[in-house]
C-alpha cells in the first residue's frame, strides 16, 4: 500500500464519478470559528460517495466474475451506488436490504436496475441471505466498507478534497461500517501535510468510538439513529487501519445531528441526509478545539426521504 495505489484507483473510477464541488459558508465559518471546507458528495453520481468504491471494485473484478453479477447487503447508499455502477458497467446487481431501509433508497435500487431482496434489519439476515444469492447465482459478493478495492475508492473523496486543498489541518468523516473513514485516513496519510482525521458518530451507534478504546472490533448495543446509514459495524480490513491512522471518534446525540442537518439545509441551501450531519455535528460539538484551523468535512450523501423530515 502507498501513494500511487490511490492514485491509479483514482485514475481507473474517474470516467465514472463526479469530482464533487468543495462548498464553503462565511455564516458556518463564523458559527465554528474555523474555515470549514464541505466536499459535497451529496452531488455525487446515486446521491452518496459510496459510488467510488462500487466503481473500483467492479473495476477490479474478472470479465468471468462481471458476466456472473455482484451481491451486496445495504440499507441504500452502497445499494444505491452498486446498482449505478453494475448499470453502468452493463452487469446484475443483487441487493439485500434490510424492511427497515428508508423507502426513497429501494426506489433509487430500483432505478438504477438493481434487484432487491428483504430480510430482517439484522447483519446477521443480511450476511446470510447475500451469502444464499452468491452461492445460487455465482455472483462476487462486494461488502459496502470492508473490503479494500472499496476502502481505496472511498478514499479518492478525501484525495480530491486535498487537491483543492492541501493544507488541511484535520478531516472530518462520518463512521458507520468504516470504509470512509478509514480510506480518508488514507488519503490524508499519504496526501496531506500532518492532516488528522476524525470520525463522527452517534451516541446510539457507537461501536467504532468504542473499538478504538478496546482495541477490538466492538459491536452496537443500541441502533436507535436518525443515522441509518451509521448503524453497522467496522471490520476487520478498515479497522487496523482506523487504529493506526485516525486521532479521534466524536460521540453525538440525536438532537446535535438534526441541529447541523437543519444549519447546512439552512445556511449552505444544499440537501444533506442525517449520516453526513453527524461530520458537522461532531465538529460543532469539539469547535473549541478547531479554532482558527482550516477543516474539510465529507458530507457523504444526500438521500433524503423528504416526507419524512425530522425538522
């Protein structure tokens, strides 16, 4: 692993993505007291960065592996992000999702020819029933953020927030099953200048603030998040290297995620789901910390059910 992996991962999905704008607000900068930067991957290709690493791993797979399709268990943005991609790389997508994933994400699988299968919202349902698909079609399961070709795809978000720019004193990433957060301290480790990475998460799903206490993979006792796309569990790829290269994880309480969420709708008039308010929720709670210091921020989708709004 170095450098030029991440380069030539960004090279080989690049035909596929958006490089997403980096938005500022004077009113936010005010608010925190730093200069925060937002890279917007809520305008990425199916709403959400998670487009990047579907892309790669696709990308990486055999001619052989793509005509026999991919599986994946997802509450939407990686469903999202792999039907796109399978879509546009002329392949099947098959998506396990939990009955408890928001309706407006089964609507975009079903839009961009993904084929959905429910189960019960437990990892275990989902893992078992991805597995069954795999075993009954051929198809090469992807895991949405355990799983290196999408650890370094995810990454490519951070890449090109630093390339904007590159003297960034910290990053600050939303953690649910790891793969952003552990490929933006990638990115940060190999492109930045002593940029730190912080993760954000809720208090309700706090398994990753809680691994990195222990030293061990920890698992959720409670799932109860607006957050729906922070309720899993780190794995065994991204979490060595959440250990070695991210400082700190930021706890936050459901009542600070919808106050940022309503602020960046408000003040940057820009569409954010509840996981991406958490980044600039953790930052508004530790912005003592970050006075005076320039902090890029990934806001990673924007796949809102609007009619059910939590403001």
């Amino acid at each position: 692993m170095n450098s030029q992996t991440l380069l030539d991962c960004h090279a080989r999905i690049k035909p596929y993505i958006h490089n997403t704008p980096v938005l500022s607000s004077r009113l936010i900068n005010k608010a925190v007291g730093a200069e925060v930067f937002f890279k917007c991957e809520n305008f990425q290709r199916a709403g959400a960065y998670k487009m990047r690493g579907a892309t790669n791993a696709i990308l990486r797979l055999t001619d052989e592996e793509r005509g026999k399709g991919v599986v994946t268990h997802s509450s939407g943005n990686f469903a999202q992000a792999l039907s796109l991609a399978a879509q546009s790389l002329g392949i099947t997508a098959h998506i396990v999702m939990p009955t408890s994933a928001p309706e407006v994400k089964k609507v975009g699988v079903r839009e961009y020819g993904g084929k959905i299968y429910e189960c019960e919202p437990t990892l275990a349902a989902r893992q078992a029933m991805a597995d069954q698909i795999a075993q009954e079609t051929g198809a090469t399961f992807l895991h949405p953020s355990n799983q290196l070709e999408v650890i370094l795809g995810q990454g490519t978000a951070a890449m090109e927030l630093l390339e904007e720019h590159p003297d960034l004193n910290a990053i600050f990433c939303p953690v649910g099953g790891g793969g952003l957060i552990a490929g933006s301290a990638l990115a940060a480790h190999y492109f930045g200048t002593d940029c730190k990475v912080y993760g954000g998460e809720p208090f309700e799903a706090d398994d990753a603030y809680r691994s990195l206490q222990s030293g061990i993979i920890e698992s959720n006792e409670t799932t109860n998040t607006i957050a729906d796309g922070l309720r899993t569990t780190l794995g065994d790829q991204n979490f060595p290297i959440i250990k070695e290269y991210v400082t700190e994880i930021i706890r936050v309480t459901e009542d600070e995620i919808i106050a940022a969420m309503r602020m960046v709708w408000e003040r940057m008039k820009i569409i954010i789901e509840p996981s991406s308010a958490v980044t600039f929720a953790a930052l508004l709670r530790e912005r003592r910390q970050f006075r005076g210091l320039k902090v890029g921020t990934i806001i990673s989708g924007g796949n809102v059910d609007l009619g059910n709004l939590p403001f």
